[in-house]
C-alpha cells in the first residue's frame, strides 16, 4: 500500500513531463518541399489555423534537400519531406532517410496500393496518350505497348527515357508485361520516335498539336493545364488534339503520384504525422490535388476542376506503389539498353 502510493506520484510525473515536452515541440514543424505550387500556401495556413503548428518551409529541388537531410544527419531538422514522383519517394526511401509512420487515418483514408511503410500518396496523376488525329487513327494509340507498332513509325514523341515519369511507366510495363517484352517495346518505341527526345511534356502536347509528331505520352496535368488555359493560343492546342486514357481493356492507365514521409530524424514526430495525416482530410486533398490538376487519392473526396472533368472518368493501374518504386531502376537499365535516353 505504502510502496503503490510512493510509486503513483513518481509515474504521474513522468508522464506530465512526457505531456510538456511534447506539447513543446508540437508547435512548428520542418517541412522540406520539392513540390512549388501556389496553392500549397492555402493548404499550409489551413495546417495551421487547424492545429496551431507553425510550418517552416525550405524548398529546392528534389536532389538538393535529399542532399541536405544526408548532411545534417542526426541533427536534421527535417520532419518531413514531400515530393512527386513514386521514383523520387523510393530514392528517398533507399537512402533510409524515412521512419515508418503507423496511423488508422492514413490506413482508412489512403487506398492500400498508393502507400508504403514508410511513405503516403496524396494524389495521382496519370500518363496519357495524346493524338493528332489527322495523323494517326485512334484504334492505333489506345495502349502504351501500341505505340511500339512499326505502323507507327516516325510519329512518336516523347520526353528523355531517363525522366522519372517515362521510368515509373517503363517500371509499370516491366511489371505487367514482363522485362523482356518491355525491352521489345522500349527498342520499337525508339525506332518510331519522329525525333529524338527533347523538352517537357508540354512541349510534345505543342509538336502533337502542330503535326511535328503524330502521338505522344504526357502526364494529365499538363494536359489539363492547357484546357483550363484562358490564354487563346493554349486553347487551340488543346481543341487540336486528342487524348486516350491507355490500357483500358488490360491492366489500366499508368498513375504517378505526389507523396510525403516522416524523417527518421525528425524532431517533431507528433506535428509530422499530424501533417500527414491532415494531408489525408478532405479539404486538404482538394487543395492539395486541384493545385496541381491531379486528382485526390481519398474516395469521396469532390473534384471540382473543368479539365479532369472534361478529360472524364478512367480506369487507373492499381499496382502496389511500393513495387512500381522498386522496379525503376531495372526500367532505366531496360531504356539504356534499348538506346531509350
Ligand atoms: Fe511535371
């Protein structure tokens, strides 16, 4: 009785100090972004206006803040990095950089293929195919593995082989179709190119548009982008082509994704998962997805944006994130082989 009594007040007091010590660091927390959307302002304020937790951003590119984390070490104080890219979030996670985040919010919100241990999906985008339909035929371009046909040829355009969007796609065959017919397909798609790869993936929207290339592979939100141009000359290059979402009738379209993950050195691990799990409510994924032209990855969650309307609903690849990630460097040593660069 006297010994319970003694003990009781001494745990008390462990778990006040607990109590204090993490309210004290709960009120900011360290964001490394390589994601430079306007909009993430708005969803960062609402963060804060929610939970009181000041965020400090430092934003650069990808490369950069994965090479600032490695220096600091130890005494990083990053909380928690976001970017796009399924390619770029596995780097990430190969660095080790990344502590594995257990939360019921992130497990019911985000479906079980767009998260991994120890990093979260926040919204998709896909990779489409865009046509100029004085040129091909749309039976012609309705898959990815099509546009390896040599009844093709001298008609594709599409960004360098080596970019993190054409890997995560190159990743995405490897694993339906198998290595050796993404080989097959890799080495067919390069001799149909209508010039070597060169710029974004406007730029092949414009050389699609102005009949320099007959077909080409883009991501939606820069399609998506141009539709909701108000500027004329943008308008008629979206009223000049066509897009297909690929791959309906087989394994369905190629998605990439935006993500985040608590760093593994994080000094404010309860204001990290509350981030990432505020990134998980459905205001935040309208801003989140809407600020970039992408679409939520919670169901439920209201899109109100003319373009992803207009381009209409599609069946989307539903391949585990985690393996599409681990699979892109088998996909660049495919696309070197096959003199995809
Ligand atoms: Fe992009």
């Amino acid at each position: 009785m006297m010994l319970k009594q003694m003990l009781f007040p001494t745990l008390l007091a462990t778990f006040a100090a607990g109590a204090i010590h993490a309210q004290a660091a709960d009120t900011e927390l360290n964001l490394y972004s390589a994601r430079h959307y306007q909009t993430d302002e708005a969803l960062y304020a609402d963060f804060t206006k929610q939970t009181g937790i000041k965020i400090n951003r430092i934003e650069a590119k990808e490369d950069e803040l994965l090479e600032r984390i490695r220096n600091e070490g130890a005494n990083s104080p990053a909380d928690v990095f976001i970017t796009v890219d399924a390619s770029r979030l596995a780097k990430a996670d190969e660095l080790g950089i990344f502590a594995p985040v257990k939360s019921k919010v992130l497990e019911e919100r985000i479906p079980a293929h767009l998260r991994t241990q120890d990093w979260f999906s926040y919204s998709t985008r896909a990779r489409l195919i865009v046509y100029n339909p004085d040129m091909v035929k749309a039976e012609q371009v309705q898959t990815y593995e099509q546009l390896a046909d040599p009844a093709l040829k001298g008609k594709v355009c599409v960004r360098s082989g080596s970019h993190p969007y054409n890997l995560s796609l190159g990743a995405a065959l490897i694993q339906h179709d198998g290595a050796a017919r993404t080989e097959e397909w890799a080495r067919g798609l390069v001799s149909n190119f209508a010039r070597a790869p060169k710029g974004g993936d406007t730029d092949q929207i414009k050389a699609v548009a102005a009949g320099e290339c007959g077909v080409a592979i883009v991501n939606s939100y820069y399609l998506a982008r141009l539709l909701n141009s108000d500027k004329r000359d943008e308008q008629a290059i979206g009223a000049r082509i066509k897009a297909v979402w690929p791959n309906q009738q087989s394994w369905g379209t190629h998605i990439n994704i935006s993500g985040a993950g608590m760093l593994k050195n994080a000094p404010h691990k309860e204001a990290a998962v509350k981030f990432l799990e505020y990134l998980a409510s459905d205001k935040a994924q309208t801003y989140f997805a809407d600020g970039n032209n992408e679409w939520p990855v919670v169901s439920g969650v209201k899109v109100d944006n003319p373009a992803l309307t207009r381009l209409g609903p599609f069946k989307a690849d539903t391949l585990p994130i985690g393996d599409l990630a681990r699979t892109v460097a088998e996909a660049q040593r495919i696309f070197d082989r096959a003199g995809f660069r």
